[in-house]
C-alpha cells in the first residue's frame, strides 16, 4: 500500500467518524480537533486505523497524530517501511 492509499483511506476513515465532513475536503494540515473530532471521535478514528492498516497505535503516539499529514506518516512508517 503506498502513501496515496494511505491517505485515500485515512480520509474515508476520518469522515465516517465525523459525518460533517467529505473526505474531498479535509486538508492534509487540517487539525482534527478543528475539524470536528471530539476524543470519542479520536477513539473510534484510532481503533478504526489500526484495524484497517493492522497496527497497532502506541498511547503515547495518539497525541501526536493530530493532523491527516501527521497520520499518513505514521502510518506509512508501519505499513510501508
């Protein structure tokens, strides 16, 4: 799976979690706090991404997954390499 996957799928995951919202329009630098993402949104985002990339996303990692651009990397970083 490359980054562009990654990404396409992070969003899908994203907007499920936060109905507001179109994949099409978040930002990769968007925060997810301003988008919507309350900490059960965050939860369910968190969970949803380790079953759908199959990893596993360490607590003290969660805090610094803030942003789409931050998510892709991490988990690029898991699945890729």
């Amino acid at each position: 799976m490359d980054r562009q996957q990654i990404e396409t799928k992070l969003r899908e995951i994203i907007a499920l979690r936060i109905p507001s919202l179109k994949a099409d329009d978040i930002k990769a630098d968007a925060d997810l706090a301003a988008l919507g993402a309350d900490s059960l949104a965050v939860s369910w985002i968190m969970a949803d991404v380790e079953d759908t990339f199959e990893i596993v996303i360490r607590s003290e990692d969660i805090m610094k997954l803030q942003t789409l651009a931050t998510a892709v990397d991490y988990v690029a970083k898991r699945v890729v390499g």
